[in-house]
C-alpha cells in the first residue's frame, strides 16, 4: 500500500489530508485484445496483448475533533481537490520503500464525500480515478540521478568512466557533446517496464538526424537540415517535434516500420545511435525521461 502525497499539485500532508492507494499500485493493470482467428486455420493464434487504462482506489478516513461544521469544510475541501469530470491531473504516491511515482488519473467516482451523517465526525471515504495510461512514472527524472564510478575491482584501479563508453553504472545526466556523425550513447531505464515518452534535446548543425535504439529497433528522424546553434526537441510523449520552438510538419517525421510510439526505451539499458548527418559535428545532446513501472 502507498501514501498519497500529491494530487493536482496540492500538497495532500500540507492540507491535513491522509489518504491511501487501496488499488492499483502494485496490480498490473488488465490486459485488451484477443487471439486472432486466421483463415482456413483451425482454433486460434497467440498475440502479445495491450495494457489497458488502470483503476486505481484511494481511501481514507475523514474526521474532525472541532465541530461538525469542521467536518463539513474539510468535507468540501476533499470534493474540490477531487472533483468529478476535470480530466486528468497528477497524482503522486510515496510507496513504503520511500519512493515518489506518480501517474495522470481522472476522478470517476467518489463515495463518502457527497453526504455526511451527524452528529457524527468522521466518515470513512473512497476515491476511485483511471489512469488511461497504465503505467507508473518515477517522480526524479532518470538523467538527474547522478551515477557512481564504476571500478574493475569495485574499489579503486581502473575507472571505466572516461567519458566514451557510457557504461550504465557511470553515465551521469545522460547529456554528452557528438563529435562523431555516429554516436552511441546510453539510456538506462531504471524502471520495470518501458517508457515511450523521452524528451530528446539536440543543439548544433544537423542533416536529417535521426535516433535508433538499437535494442529494440525503435527510430525517429527528421527529414530536416537544422543550423548551427538551433535547438532540435523531440518530445516522444507527445509526438511532437521543434527547431527552435517551431513545430516540424508531421510530413518530414519517419519512424521505424511498424511503430506506433515515436521511441521506446526498454527497462534496462538502451544503446541509442545518434545518427547527426553531419561530420565532423559538434552536438550537445540529453535525454530527458522518467523510469516506468507496472
């Protein structure tokens, strides 16, 4: 079970507000699809199946020592901060290892907050939300966590940090200078499952530079030519892409065969191939991202 700690940027504790996810944290979320019938076949044929959207149940306890009209304020209060039919908003839990995620989710249904029974103080309370996307996202960034040395006797000797490789133990913020047309650089997802929402941020002279993650055979490139000194955003989250906060016309994105999501990084480490088109170049690149869970 974990502590809600943020819904909607409010400050659950701030406002006196304790309140637990009672489901939804720790249970996968349900699977769609089904096994395909395929012609002059008998029976059916295996497919990988979709998560779906994730239910997730909050419950608490809401009371009052002062007075009834207390009650009914902190009553009110709970209503605003969770308000039916206000589309998604972030909420954060803190898990019992003391870990942030959050996850946008959508009130649908509340139970104990429409009505109160005095003389009593107190009403026990459920709030149920859906999180069209079903997964859960660390609250720090992945290229904010500073990584330690990696060493080959795990003490001291020889540093394998040289600022060229990028093992996964020693990459730190994921943000390196391209001097080469061809580079490798890693991203390592600290999650349980994969991420399709990085935030890719490229600065320098560029012909049509394009992303492969050669783990899984994901790619994005832009059809483009971006000067020197312009800034190249892909946000994979959201399928956009911008030189200089000018949105790219969708016509010149190509993604790999097949791909529905611009990038994904699987859980673990990621080799991506920064392909800049230009060489020699120089090209500060970074990679912006949350690790996902189930």
């Amino acid at each position: 079970m974990a502590e809600v700690f943020r819904y909607g940027g409010v400050d659950l504790r701030t406002a006196g507000i304790y309140m637990a996810v009672a489901d939804g944290i720790l249970s996968a979320p349900p699977t769609r699809g089904a096994n395909l019938l395929i012609a002059y076949q008998a029976g059916t044929r295996w497919a990988k199946k979709n998560y779906g959207e994730r239910h997730i149940v909050l419950t608490g306890d809401l009371g009052s020592v002062v007075s009834r009209v207390d009650f009914q304020l902190k009553a009110d209060q709970l209503k605003a901060l969770f308000p039916l039919g206000a589309g998604e908003q972030k909420l954060e839990v803190q898990s019992a290892d003391g870990t942030f995620r959050y996850a946008m989710a959508e009130v649908i249904n509340t139970m104990g907050l429409q009505w109160a029974t005095f003389p009593t103080r107190s009403s026990p309370y459920s709030i149920e939300l859906v999180a069209s996307d079903p997964f859960w996202y660390g609250s720090a960034l992945e290229c904010s966590q500073a990584r330690q040395a990696w060493y080959l006797d795990g003490f001291t000797g020889v540093n394998f940090d040289d600022g060229a490789h990028w093992l996964a133990q020693t990459s730190q913020y994921f943000a390196q200078i391209l001097t080469a047309q061809n580079t490798i650089v890693e991203a390592s997802n600290a999650g349980t499952t994969y991420t399709r929402k990085p935030v890719f941020h490229l600065t320098g002279t560029m012909a049509s530079p394009r992303i492969i993650n050669q783990r899984n055979g994901y790619s994005v490139q832009i059809n483009a030519n971006v000067p020197a000194g312009a800034l190249l955003v892909l946000d994979c989250g959201a399928q956009q892409a911008t030189i200089n906060d000018q949105p790219v016309a969708p016509s010149l994105i190509t993604l790999g065969a097949g791909q529905v999501d611009w990038m994904r990084l699987e859980s673990g480490d990621n080799p991506l191939l920064v392909v800049t088109g230009v060489s020699p170049s120089a090209v500060a690149y970074q990679a912006l991202y949350s690790p996902a869970f189930l």
